[in-house]
C-alpha cells in the first residue's frame, strides 16, 4: 500500500514539475523524507496526506485508493490563480518560462492587447 502512494506522491511532484526538495518544502517535511514516502520505505501520515491534497488540489480519494481523477476540477479564476502563484513561488524550469510570460503580458499596450485578442480569435482558444 504504501509503494502505491508513493508512486502517486512521485507523479503529483513531477506533474508540477518539482524537486522533492521544493516538493517537501510545500508541505513541510524534508527531502530525505518525500524520497522514503516515494519509495515506500515511509508512510504517508495524515498531516502530509491533507497538505498535499490542499497545496496541489489533490483527490484524496485518488492519493489513497487511486480511485477517481488526480486533480480536483477548479473553477477558472482558482486556475488561475494556481497558475501565477506557482510562477511566482518556485524556481523550476518551468516557472522561469511562465514569470517570463507574465512579464511580456505585463509590458503590453493597449495595441498589443488588441492584436493578441485577434490572434486568440482567429485560433479559436477558449474563452472561459
């Protein structure tokens, strides 16, 4: 059971693309520790299971039984959310890419929003 859980904790962590350093950092605990959860060698106690399941919107259905979606379904505005404090929190790959991003949209005019509409528009991204 144990071994089970812990390969759903490793694919959470590199689902968002994280260290287990930055891993346990987010929910208290030390490397060493997210490695023997992962590992199995630990169980996951039920402090860690609920910080998991608040700090990445985990099912804690799937966590435990792997039954159901990994993610709990969010609203738009909470994705969004999710999605700036994660690029501003962490130091992954990916978050450099995404304060990058955020800081081109942050420098546009009033023109470029437009333009970047009509681009939207033509490509048919989804307006939510």
């Amino acid at each position: 059971m144990n071994y089970e859980i812990g390969k759903r904790v490793r694919k959470i962590r590199l689902q968002k693309g994280i260290s287990q350093e930055q891993f346990g950092e987010l929910i208290g605990i030390k490397k060493a520790a997210v490695s023997k959860i992962e590992n199995g060698d630990n169980s996951l106690s039920k402090n860690n299971l609920i910080s998991i399941c608040k700090q990445f919107n985990i099912n804690e259905e799937w966590l435990l039984y792997g039954k159901g979606e990994m993610f709990i379904p969010t609203s738009r505005e909470n994705e969004i959310r999710a999605f700036f404090e994660n690029a501003m929190s962490s130091d992954t790959d990916l978050a450099k890419i995404q304060r990058k991003f955020i800081n081109t949209l942050i420098s546009l005019d009033k023109e470029e929003w437009i333009v970047l509409d009509r681009f939207m528009k033509k490509y048919h991204f989804n307006q939510k």
